[in-house]
C-alpha cells in the first residue's frame, strides 16, 4: 500500500495542475479527442466569434422600451409579405410554352426584365445599407436600377437568337455581363465620391467579395439540388449529410468577407446562406423518392438547431444569478439592464476598443466537456476544484438573492459576481445596479462584453429559427396558389396530372415546417425562463431596424429560385409529360449535364 503522505500530495497535485487527469491514459486520450473535436466545430460556428456594438444595445434596449407588441407582432407576420406578394404578380403575366419558340416568347423577356429589376435594385439596396454615406438618391437608384436591368435583359436576348432558346446556363450567362455593367454603373456615378472619400472607396471593395460569394452560392447549391433528384433512395440519404457542411461552409465565408461589421453580420449570414438552403431543403424534400431522406434533411437541420441552443445555454450560465432572476423586464433589473446602465453611467465603457476586443475571449475559450470531465474526476476539497461550483459568499442564505460564487471566465482572468442582497425596503432594480456598480472598471467591461456576446449570438439564433420557420409556409403558399394560375403548367413541380400528387410532394414540406415552428416555441420558452427577454422582441428590432437589407436579401434569392424553376429556363421540356413525379426543378439554368438537348429541337430558334 502507498503511504497516506503520497496519497495526500497526488490528491494536491491534481487538484491544482490545469489539465485533467483522466483515471486511466485512454480515458485522457478520448477526452483530449473530444476537446479538440469540440474546439475545431466551436471554430467553425460564425455565431461564437463575435458581439453587438454599444450602440446597438443601445438601440436595442430603446426600440424594446418604446415598441408595442402590437407593433412587434405586425413586424414579424409581415415581413414575408413583400416577398411573396411579388413573386405572385410576377407569376400572373400569362407565359407561352418555350415548345413555340422565341418569336412567341414576349410575355417571357417582360417577365425577364421585370425580374431582372427587382434583383438589381434589391442588390443596389445592400450597397447603399452598407455604405450609407454614399450620395445615392431614389432616382438615382432608379436610373441605375433600369439601365443594368437593360443590359441583362438585352444580352439575354441576344444569345437566345444566336445560341438558340432558353438559353443555356441562363442565369449565369446574364451574371457576368450584368455583373460588369453594374460595377461599371456605379462606378463612374461615385468615382468623384470616392476620389473625396477614400473610406467609402475601402467599403466598396469590401463588398466585391460578398458579390463573389453570392455568385459561387447560386451555382452550388443548385448543383447539390440537380445532383440530388437524380440519385437513387439510398444514395440521396448519404448526399443529404453533404447540405450541413455547404451551409457551414458559406456561413464562413460570409462571416470572412464581412469581417469588422458585427453589427450586419447575422442579418447578411443568416439571410443570404439560410434562406437559399431552406429554400434548397424544400425543393429537395418535394423531390425525395424516400422519407428517409427527407429525415435525413430535418435532423440535421434539428441537431444543428441544439447545438446552437447549447451553446447559448452555456453562455447564459456566464451571467450571473441575480441578472437572470426577477419579476419582470420592467420591475426587475436583468442583465441587459445592467448594461445599459454601465454604459450610461461610465462614459469609459463607450470605449469600444476596450469592450470589442474579443482576442482574450477566444483565447479563454475551453471545452465543455473538458470542464465536465475535470468536475468529475477532481475530489471536492482539492484546490483545483471547478470555479463554476455555486457558493454563497453569506452566512445568511435567506438574504442571498443569487448564488453569488458563480465565476466568469472571461479572457484569462476569473472574475467572481458580487453578490446582492435584496430586502423588502430595497427596490430590485436599485439592488441590481448597485452590484455591478461596485464592480472595478475592467470588470464593468467584461460584463458588458459578455452582454455583447450573449445578444449576438441571440441574433444568429432567432433569426435562423425565423427564416427556417417562414420560407417553407411562402414556399407553400406560393405552391398552392400557382396552383390556380395560368403558369402552372410551366413549373415541372406540376406535372401532376391532379392536386392530389402536388399535395402529396408537399407533405414532408409540411412536415419540415411544423418541425421548425416547434423549434421557434421551444426557443420561445427557453429564453423566456433564462433571461426574461422576449425573443420576438429583439427578432423584431432585426427585422425593422435592417427592413431594407432583409427585404433585399430575401427578393434575391427567392426570384432567383423561382425563376430557376420555371420551365423557360429548363430541360423539363423533354420531360415524359405522363410521369407524375417530380423529375427536375431546376433547367437549363442549371443543366450540369451540358447536353442542353432542347437546343436540337425546332422550337430553339
């Protein structure tokens, strides 16, 4: 047996080294796996590397004081209602088969140049959102708005009677030259701006890569949709664990180019990446030949979706106690009060260079289930016993509003919550103030910080949940009422010779979107009983504060989709027009196997 001195002094010694000490070296081995597995996916996730600015808590705390629910309600019911209602009138110009050929194709190129409008003034719209010190006026946009949607329009037609009718890789085709004329536009109408103003010149460029990425975007994913119908059962179960490393993917390089502009991050994340893959996840589940696959498609989705609520959680447990704990956003002071107060008070925390340095934080950051693991295998009273264990700093606990031994790890510093007591002759809110008052200046910081973390990651959330919860129900309720125009016939979605079959290709349509709403109310209820902060709240300060830019992003990639579906822009017309199966949504627009075979046809020219 080993002497009780040696026993004593390895209890001291794993007690206090940093790293944990499995119980066995394999044991060591699967738990350092598991730290770098989760440290490498923690990278990867653009919601956990970043955090509002102080003027937008700001803002925030504002818009949450003065806006009605009523007011919030309307915002978010109606947001989709521009969207929608634009791509049904643009669906109600009667189109001609594209069986007749391109001298019976009018309806066709106003419907084109109609599109084509909405696109390049929604595109315009994110420049002057993002620069907006750029002298653009509304007839100025207008006039640029019709002359690149000309030259699009134009080229277009051009090819179609030299090339032949529709075009091949149409869209594409239009992007290069519309791409140059637009640059080219704006170019010599703001050359002498940016000549006076060489930041606006800088914010320029910036943009050019987030247009490279929207470009690459539009031609993968419908290259996953076109590859997708045409696997067999099996194999579009296995592709289907290919769409959550896309999304991964592009959610990066949105996060990259747009790096220094936290505060228009996740607006422009979330609605240039989320809404064209849900709208790709729909298309793909009304096109499975299985369930199975389409299960496939929401559980990913649905896992993604814990994670991220997890990751929240965890940052929430950073907050202390008593900023969590109270009657109401009104009669109590919670942790975004607290901020707010700091930042009124303190003209020092406006200092966004102490406050947005998130180097510290990134450094700082470890594994859970490292911290976990530690909990676990470190006896109670070592010295290395975990800084997260709730202590009360009081003899008398009754008076303890919060656990106050709860600890940040914020940078490489351990910061300890002061605790606060609270008696009937104390209003909560002074109460609260009155703690993180007493706080040293870095440490007001920090909290902010952390604050500023937690509302940026709840912005990422909130709008996944949201854009996931709304695209399928437009979606839907476009389906159902192309049902009744005159175009249906020019969708392949309807090649069904009855509704019944388009209501069948709808069902796990439904059944995606049921799960999401459900993912919205457990949201709902998670952060309701976490921070008492209403989410639809600050989902509706997104949506109203950046109206333009969501409006935008949303009429591009949903006219995008739509008009790729369209039959004028597809192989469809060589479909077997007797199988009542989805065969193809996306055409010539996006006919990766480059035969374009319709081009031998007659009808081309």
């Amino acid at each position: 047996p080993s002497d009780p001195g040696d026993r004593a002094l390895d209890q001291r010694v794993i007690g206090s080294s940093p790293p944990a000490v499995c119980p066995s070296s394999e044991m060591s081995c699967w738990v350092r796996a598991c730290d770098k597995l989760i440290h490498a996916w923690e990278a990867t996730q653009v919601e956990l590397h970043g955090q509002y600015s102080l003027r937008r808590l700001q803002e925030f705390q504002a818009y949450r004081s003065n806006a009605s629910w009523f007011r919030v309600v309307a915002v978010v019911l109606l947001t989709p209602l521009p969207v929608l209602t634009l791509i049904l009138l643009t669906d109600a110009i009667p189109l001609q088969s594209p069986r007749e050929g391109l001298v019976s194709s009018h309806t066709f190129w106003v419907r084109v140049w109609i599109t084509a409008f909405i696109m390049c003034a929604a595109l315009l719209e994110q420049v002057r959102a993002s620069i907006p010190t750029l002298p653009i006026k509304s007839h100025h946009a207008a006039a640029l708005t019709l002359c690149n949607c000309a030259v699009g329009t134009t080229f277009a037609f051009a090819m179609a009677c030299v090339v032949g009718y529709p075009v091949p890789l149409t869209i594409p085709a239009i992007a290069i030259p519309w791409a140059i004329s637009f640059t080219a536009n704006l170019w010599w109408f703001l050359h002498r701006h940016f000549r006076d103003h060489p930041e606006d010149m800088n914010a320029f460029r910036q943009l050019i890569p987030v247009v490279l990425v929207q470009t690459v975007q539009s031609a993968v994913y419908p290259a996953y949709r076109f590859i997708f119908v045409h696997l067999s059962p099996n194999e579009q179960i296995a592709f289907a664990a290919l769409l959550p490393i896309i999304k991964i993917a592009a959610k990066n390089a949105f996060a990259y180019v747009m790096r220094g502009k936290d505060d228009l991050k996740p607006e422009a994340v979330i609605l240039n990446v989320e809404v064209f893959s849900a709208l790709l996840m729909v298309g793909c589940m009304q096109g499975a030949t299985t369930i199975y696959s389409s299960l496939v498609l929401m559980s990913a989705d649905f896992i993604h979706s814990c994670l991220s609520l997890r990751d929240l959680h965890t940052m929430l447990k950073n907050v202390p106690d008593g900023a969590k704990r109270g009657q109401s956003l009104v009669g109590g002071a919670f942790w975004l009060d607290q901020a707010i107060f700091l930042c009124n008070g303190d003209p020092s925390l406006a200092d966004n260079k102490g406050v947005s340095d998130r180097s510290q934080l990134r450094k700082s950051r470890k594994s859970r289930w490292h911290r976990q693991f530690r909990t676990q295998v470190q006896p109670s009273d070592t010295v290395g016993e975990p800084i997260c264990r709730p202590q009360c700093a009081q003899t008398n606990h009754q008076n303890c509003a919060v656990e106050a031994g709860k600890s940040w790890l914020i940078g490489a510093q351990v910061i300890t919550s002061v605790p606060t007591e609270i008696s009937a002759s104390s209003p909560p809110i002074e109460s609260s103030f009155a703690e993180v008052a007493g706080l040293a200046t870095t440490q007001k910081k920090l909290f902010v910080v952390q604050t500023l973390r937690i509302l940026y990651l709840l912005e990422f959330v909130l709008l996944v949940e949201f854009t996931e919860t709304i695209v399928p129900v437009i979606y839907s309720l476009f389906v159902l009422m192309v049902l009744r125009l005159p175009n249906r016939e020019h969708y392949s979605h309807f090649i069904a010779p009855n509704d019944d079959v388009v209501f069948h290709q709808l069902r796990n349509v439904f059944s995606y979107s049921a799960l999401e709403w459900g993912s919205l109310v457990i949201l709902q209820l998670m952060l309701r009983r976490y921070v008492r902060l209403s989410p639809i709240q600050l989902l509706a300060f997104v949506l109203e504060k950046q109206a333009k830019l969501v409006q935008s992003h949303m009429m591009v990639w949903f006219f995008f989709t739509i008009s790729m579906m369209l039959d004028h822009f597809g192989t469809c017309l060589l479909v077997n027009e007797n199988t009542p199966v989805l065969v193809n949504s996306f055409g010539a627009g996006t006919d990766f196997s480059f035969q374009f075979k319709w081009l031998s046809e007659p009808h081309s020219t």
